[in-house]
C-alpha cells in the first residue's frame, strides 16, 4: 500500500475498531464430520451439515464454472474444493487429483490460502467486491505433469504451479503488483500467462490524492458501499507471461492471450453468442433470432467449411449455454436450460451426418462446466436433494457414472421430500416451485409452511442468497416452498436495451404484480396437497426476493411471519444511500423520489406507507453495505412499535461470504420461524436475551405457548408432535 493510501485508510477510522485474528486450521474442521452437538450420531441432514458442505466451485449451480480439468491423457482430474470453517470464519481450500474412472484414487496437490473473492461492475463502478468466488479452474501443462492455478496468501493472489504427482510443494511463480485473475499456460509449457488489472491500483490511488482538499459528492459516491469515492469507468486487463525458468515477465501476444478464453475469438460472428471452433473448417455457434431483441429466442448453427450451413431453428435447439466438439471431431455437443420454465438441463449431440441433433439427456438436475472427457461428457452434477459431485456422461447413450464425490459424509443422511410442482399462473406464464416436506410426513398432518425463492434449482440450499436452509427446516418440522420467480413475457420481450427492459417491468409495478400472481398460485398448490397449514405460513427473500417479500406483505395477508437479507425498496433510503448516479438511474425506468405526488406512485410497494395495516414481524440480516437502504423503513417500524430486527453483518457484501456469518444467519433464520409459527425456542442459555426480545415484540406468542426445544428433542417424533399440538392450542 503507497504512503498516500495508508494515510487515508487511518484517516477513514472514526471510532477504535479491533478485528479479532482468525485462530485455528480451517482444514483441521474439514476432516471432522462430526462436528458439532447437533451433528453427531445424527442421520438427519443438519444445519451444520450444511454450513460445512464441500463446495466445487460456487454455491448458486446458474453462476457456477467448471472448478474441475482434465489431464491431458484423459485418465485423472483436477478438482479445486472449497470448505467452510465457521469456528475461525475462513475456508479450507485445496487442490486434490482424482481418477477418471471413479475407483476413489484421490491425491491432494495444495491445501491453504485465503478465500478469493470476486468483483463486478456495478452500474458505473468499475470495481466492486462480490461475496462469492473467482472462477479458479486449475490448469494442466502441456505434458501433464504440472497444475497451474490462482492462490492467495497475504492479501494478494498469485499465480502457482504444483507437480501433479504431489512429490513436490506447490510453488508461487508470479510477484506482481496486483492480483491475478487469470492463468493459462503457454503452448511450449515453459511460461504462464497471466491476467492482471493495474489500473485498479491506479485509480485508488489517484481518488487518495484528493482526500487532503476533500472529496466532492458527486457521481463517484455510493454511500452504503464506501466513505470515499469509487472508481468509474472500464479496466483494462494486461497480459503478461511468466517464465517459469528465472521468473521475467513479457507482454503476451494476441495468440496467448486468446488461450485465456474469456472472451469469444475474433473469428467469431459479431452476432454469435456462444461459438466453438471444431475440426475441418467446421464451426458453431449460438445465434438470435431477432437481433435487434435483448431477449431474443436462439437457434443453433453449424458453418460448414465450404460456406453453408446446418441450422436448427426449433425450440428444441433454443437455451443452449456450451458448446463442444467430440474428440473424433465428427459431432457437436451442447448443454442448454430448457423445459418447463427453463427448469431442466439437457445435452444435445449433433452429428455431422444428421440434419437435426438429438438429445441424449434430459433431467431436472444442474449440470455445471461440462467438458468433453474421450467419449463422456466431464460435469459436475446435482439434486434437489443431492449436493454437488462429478459425474462422467456417456456421449452418445447419457448415461452416467460418479467420478468424484466431495461429501461422502452425506450418505445415509435424510433430506425433507421434494415434489416439483409445475403450474401456469394467471398471467399464463409457466410457473414452478419445489415442495419439500420433512422426511417422516405422515398423510393428513399439516405443517409450517416456509417459502423460500427466488430461484429453485440444483441442491436446495437457501434459495438465492443461501440465507434459509431448506432441508434443514424440513428436518424440523417445516412444510418448505422454493419459489421459482418468472418473468414477465411481454413486453420485456420486446425491449431492445436493459433500459427498455427495466422500464417495461416497472410501470404499474408489472414485475411485482406477476410475481405476486405466480407466487400466490404456488401456495395455493402447496395448501391443496394437504400437508400446509394455511394458518402458519412464513416468507423469506434476499436481493429481487426481499422485493417480493415487501410487495406479499402489503398486497395480500397470506403471511404471519417474514425474513430478508436485505432491505428495503422505499421512498427515501433506497435512494439516497446507493449515491446520486443510483438516484439517477432508476428515475429512468419511472421511480419518483423526493417528488410532488410520489406517495402516490409508491404505495402499493411502500412498507413505509402501509406501516398501519402490516403487524408482521420482520426479521432483516443486512450487510454493512447495504444496511443504510432500509434505515427508514426500520425506523419507521420501531417508532410505530412494530416487530421488526436488524442486524447487520461486518464487512459483508450482497451476498454474504463470511462462514461465521452465513450460520449465524440460518441459526437465526430457523429460530425466528420456529418462534412464530412453531412457538418453539432454542433454550441455550446464550440465547436468552434473543428470546427476551422477541418475547416483547408485538403479537408474540403468549409464555403459556411456548416451549423448548433441543436438537435431541427435535429429532424425537413424539416429543415434536406434542409440541406442535402444544403451539397450536
């Protein structure tokens, strides 16, 4: 750090602030299964089953890439595994080598470093942390002997190499300046070519030589993320390679930096979309239809070396997400999201001799990064009620074997029962929610119904967000709805810039009043199985989801109790805590803030304008960057003496990141709904001043109510029954 940005990170420190040192191996945890009072000798999935799961690359399967490679010979795989230690809030990372042919050989390469986060861009931010993981795919030599990846150690991340037989420790290879985000080798396997961003720094740097006259409050400032200004603007990405013989750096040409692959090639139609390069003079590509539509459907194309084309314009072809080509060059394969509600995955496989491909799988599981493996297809796969695991896909047959399976310790475990419901809503969209009971339901009971959103796919988490854990609820007792949100068709099909889209959806609040209307559908189905007491419903949502949550609580009264991760979409914070540039955009798509007559437009949205008829308690877990969005709803609450608790997470982002905080959430998230619709508590004598609390809120249950609860007694039926039949009197 220069001089110029130290002294301004001291003069940031308005009151003394410590942070406790993390203490402890991460590692140590990973290898204990049975950690924890509530995990031991039980054969329910628990809470800290969940929070300890480990991960091949990021938790939500629609934004995942492919943490996994094969080596050049086809016979292993390198797999990074990612494993969250709550008792010192870090991750155990490491860097294992499996057997393709799924005999269980596992050899591990690299263990340690710190948890590498991701950025964005955010509206005109150039640089914004995110809270879930860089994509860090490791890299095989040439010749498969080495495996190059990302690793962070000291606050910076650094290129590496690690022998592939593990007879040698992994070795750090590149000290620059600034972080790497990505790797790859070099065709003679000599090098590493590595991507960095130096103008981050550069730009930091430039806003801390301003802090001595002070900032101006302009379009830079984002309050809830930063005291100072953010940088704007694009960031270039530099390339460089690094020789692994004495370190010296190069630029790397246009050649080696198309081996990065992220971005698509330049011989690449401009309108191409996905695009795969095969044998021959053969390649393919993802195409729109309507150019001019942001949302356009797609069709499937194969060029053909002599100029023509195979096309396949059916919507059998539409959804596609990857390409590849077979090793014998003679097909094309293809992964795409497709079915009802574009809730399955499904392989295609295109053989040059055909005129239309062929699906050879079909599935209402996940499948992430796929690659083609000799005559399989390599993917990471899972369940509603399967964690993520490796698994080889014949290419011509789909069927399926497992490689690799990170989460041994889950076998035998019970999970709630999911049954996928698929409906059409009253706006005619396709609508669709997975019902998951508790894994000993027994016909004509009826349980607490908790709905969790906003997307419904792969292992059933937390929804989006992983703040509600849903097999963790359903081994409680707990009715759970992962809610599926749709979108409108029209008009948003029509727009042609993000700007039309998100005015489409918000005039007269149209994405809310669908949601809303599909939302409602689902429940409905989820009361009419009979297993939903339709008096002891909860709802919970972070990010669009928390929206969702407002919009239910305002417009209809099917909920007695309701969490967020974030909060809140109103009249005054919503606007002015983002900063003026946020202010300004979303007065694009219609908002009204600070306006003459904005009441008006807001009240079917606005806890704040509605605060009279809403008694519902509100449980809201915030990040510190986002807190400040929801203080005048919060406010408001307390000066009305509604039932309503923040808490806000320390040097949290939107989607939580930290493993102390991520349980500290479900914790809370499952005392707060067993409470109100269970009137149940946690008796830990720690958790005596949160029960005070909410004992004294508004509409709690009556003393007489409520009982005690212990894992142990959760786990006996008859001890629950007695309880339930006890909160219902």
């Amino acid at each position: 750090m220069s001089g110029l940005l130290a002294a301004a990170a001291l003069a940031s420190g308005i009151v003394p602030v410590v942070d406790l040192p993390p203490e402890g191996d991460p590692c140590a945890a990973a290898s204990d299964h049975s950690h924890g009072t509530e995990n031991a000798k039980s054969a329910r999935f628990t809470l800290d089953d969940q929070v300890r799961l480990v991960d091949i690359g990021r938790r939500d399967p629609r934004g995942a890439s492919a943490e996994f490679a094969v080596s050049p010979d086809g016979s292993r795989v390198a797999v990074s595994l990612r494993s969250a230690d709550p008792d010192t809030n870090r991750y155990c990372l490491r860097l294992v080598v499996v057997a393709m042919d799924g005999s269980g050989l596992k050899l591990q390469i690299d263990q340690g470093g710190e948890f590498i986060r991701s950025d964005f861009k955010l509206r005109d931010f150039s640089y914004v942390k995110a809270g879930y993981d860089r994509p860090n795919p490791p890299r095989w030599s040439p010749d498969g002997t080495r495996i190059a990846f990302l690793k962070r150690v000291d606050g910076s991340t650094q290129a590496w190499v690690a022998a592939a037989d593990g007879k040698t420790p992994a070795r750090q290879v590149s000290f620059l300046p600034d972080d790497v985000d990505s790797v790859a080798w070099t065709p003679a396997g000599n090098g590493l070519m590595v991507g960095t961003r130096p103008s981050i720094r550069l730009e930091a740097e430039a806003i801390a030589r301003e802090a001595p006259d002070g900032f101006l409050f302009d379009e830079r400032f984002s309050p809830n993320l930063a005291r100072r200004p953010i940088p704007t603007g694009d960031i270039a990405i530099e390339y460089q390679v690094v020789s692994l013989a004495d370190g010296r750096l190069r630029p790397a040409t246009p050649e080696e930096t198309a081996r990065i692959g992220l971005e698509l090639p330049a011989s690449a139609p401009a309108d191409a979309r996905i695009y795969a390069e095969g044998p021959g003079g053969y390649a393919a590509r993802v195409e729109p239809k309507n150019s001019e539509q942001l949302l356009s459907t797609t069709r499937l194309v194969i060029a053909k070396p002599d100029g023509g084309r195979m096309a396949c314009d059916a919507k059998e072809c539409e959804g596609m997400r990857s390409l590849w080509w077979s090793a014998d060059g003679q097909s094309l394969l293809g992964m795409q999201w497709t079915g009802w509600a574009t809730s399955q995955t499904a392989l295609l496989r295109w053989d040059l001799t055909e005129a239309r491909p062929r699906r050879i799988l079909l599935t209402d599981d996940m499948l992430i990064g796929c690659m083609p493996a000799g005559g399989e297809i390599l993917c990471a796969r899972e369940g509603a009620d399967r964690p993520r695991r490796l698994v080889a896909i014949d290419a011509r047959s789909g069927a399926d074997r497992v490689v690799f399976d990170p989460n041994p310790q889950l076998l035998g475990k019970t999970f709630g029962h999911v049954q996928r419901l698929r409906f059409t809503d009253p706006n005619g969209l396709e609508g669709l929610a997975d019902l998951v009971l508790p894994p000993d339901h027994r016909p004509g009971e009826k349980h607490p119904l908790v709905v969790v959103q906003y997307r419904s796919d792969g292992f059933l988490r937390g929804g989006t967000g992983d703040e509600v854990p849903i097999h963790v609820l359903a081994n409680r007792g707990f009715a759970v709805l992962s809610f599926a949100r749709p979108y409108p068709r029209q008009p948003a099909a029509a727009a042609k810039t993000d700007d039309e889209l998100v005015r489409s959806s918000r005039v007269n609040w149209l994405s809310r009043r669908v949601v809303q209307a599909s939302l409602e559908a689902a429940v409905d189905l989820a009361i009419q199985s009979g297993a939903v007491d339709p008096d002891r419903m909860g709802i919970s949502g972070f990010s669009d989801g928390s929206s969702t949550v407002q919009w239910a609580l305002i417009n209809s009264s099917l909920f007695k109790v309701a969490t967020m991760g974030s909060c809140c979409e109103d009249l005054f914070s919503f606007a002015y805590a983002a900063g003026p540039r946020f202010g300004q955009l979303i007065r694009t798509p219609g908002y009204r803030f600070f306006e003459t007559g904005s009441e008006k437009d807001w009240k079917p949205m606005s806890l704040i304008l509605n605060v009279d008829k809403i008694h519902t308690p509100i449980l809201v877990q915030a990040a510190d960057s986002e807190y400040q969005s929801g203080l005048d709803v919060v406010t408001t609450y307390a000066l009305r003496g509604r039932p309503m608790e923040l808490f806000v997470l320390n040097d949290e982002t939107h989607v939580k990141w930290q493993p102390a905080h991520r349980q500290a959430i479900y914790r809370r998230s499952v005392d707060w709904f067993e409470f109100w619709l269970m009137h149940r508590m946690d008796c830990d004598p720690g958790k005596e001043e949160q029960y005070r609390r909410w004992k004294a809120m508004a509409g709690a249950p009556a003393p007489g109510t409520l009982a005690c609860s212990t894992p142990a007694q959760v786990h006996d039926r008859a001890q629950f029954s007695a309880s339930a039949r006890s909160s219902r009197r």
